[in-house]
C-alpha cells in the first residue's frame, strides 16, 4: 500500500518539470513484455540491454547469473538501472518459473526451425523475451523450456549481431507495434503509483536523511 502523503512529501521536493517528466515516462512504460538476459559475459552488453529497456519502455529486465556474478555497468547504462527494476536469479529455472508463474510465454531469441520473424510475431500475449551470451547464445536448457522462437530477418553474410544490438531491435519493433494496437499494455495506477515513489526517491539527495525526518515528524 503507497504512503500517499510519504508521496506528496516527496514530490514537494522535486521541481514541477521533474514530475511530469515522471508522468510522461510512466505512460509509455509496460510490463506487457519483459526482457530476461542469461549469463552474458561482457558486462557492457548487458547494461546496453539495459539501456534499451529503459529507452523503449520496457519496465523489467531480468538477469540469470549462474556463472558470471552480478556485473552492470554503469557507466554504460548511463543511468538506466534507476528506472528500470533488476530482477536476478541464480538459475534458469528459476527465472522461468517466476516469469511462467506472472503469465509470460517464454520466447527465446534465436534462429530455430520452428522460429518467428519479429514482423510475424504475436504481441497479444504476455511474453518475455530472452536473450543469450555473445558466443554461444542461449542455453539448451532455455531452448528446451521456451514456448516460441524469435528472430531478426537478415540477408548478409554475417550470422549473428551482438546481444545488445539484438535486443535493441526487437524490444524497438515489438514495443511500437504494442503502443500503435488497441491491447491493454500500460502500467496499472498502483503500478505507477509504486514507480512514481521509488523514482522520486531515486532522485532525491541524501533521501535516507530526509526519510528519517519525515517518519520522525509523521509516526506510524
């Protein structure tokens, strides 16, 4: 349940350009996709797969580290990791079960017999969409649990594009074709309500001092 008052106290603070920037953003932002990047080595990748979130209006981006470690750069996400929720895993399995238990299909991005060109896809349905390492793309244990197959349509010799460019394309592609069709793929008003505190706080100097002066000033 969102403190209303802890909310207004804290948009008291920042500057009226500021809040409906917030607004704006959160307008454009969905849950109706979600991206899942699994083991990527090359820590910049993932943080660029970051920044594409952030960018098009995806609001999670979920990390399976089983053999890499938590690795984001900030330097390269440029910010992003303070408005999109990481949600990290241990194994595969069990990002696929808590993505499965929201409601997602589960749609590996990569070239397979039974693949879907991006153009082609179904946006209707939930989906999170997963991405693989740089060498060596998804493991077989996603290939095996996914519901469908994703690629980009390509005609050059090259086989592959590197992880961040993948992700860019297609979270750009699926992401408009969502906003310009009549599916119900906004954030809900609690949602937002919830991005509009952390966003806030996020913004906000010293907030642990100004948090404790506020409950000191309002007891529960």
């Amino acid at each position: 349940m969102i403190d209303l008052d802890y909310l207004a106290f804290l948009e008291n603070i920042l500057t009226d350009n500021r809040k409906e920037r917030f607004l704006e953003v959160l307008a454009n932002r969905t849950k109706h996709f979600t991206v899942a990047v699994e083991d990527v080595f090359q820590m910049h990748n993932t943080s660029a797969v970051m920044r594409s979130c952030e960018v098009f209006g995806i609001q999670e981006l979920n990390i399976i580290e089983q053999r890499f470690g938590k690795r984001i750069d900030k330097e390269i996400a440029l910010g992003a990791q303070k408005w999109v929720d990481i949600n990290r895993f241990d194994t595969v399995d069990g990002c696929v079960t808590s993505l499965r238990n929201q409601g997602y299909q589960i749609i590996a991005t990569t070239p397979h017999e039974n693949d879907c060109l991006i153009q082609d896809f179904d946006i209707t349905k939930p989906s999170a969409l997963f991405f693989g390492t740089e060498k060596d793309g998804l493991s077989p244990e996603i290939m095996e649990k996914a519901d469908g197959f994703l690629k980009i349509p390509m005609v050059g010799f090259t086989e592959s594009l590197n992880i961040s460019v993948s992700a860019a394309i297609i979270i750009q592609n699926l992401t408009n074709r969502l906003r310009n069709s009549d599916i119900k793929w906004q954030l809900s008003d609690e949602e937002i309500m919830e991005k509009r505190l952390l966003w806030a706080k996020n913004s906000i100097k010293d907030i642990k001092r100004i948090e404790a002066r506020y409950y000191e000033d309002n007891p529960r």
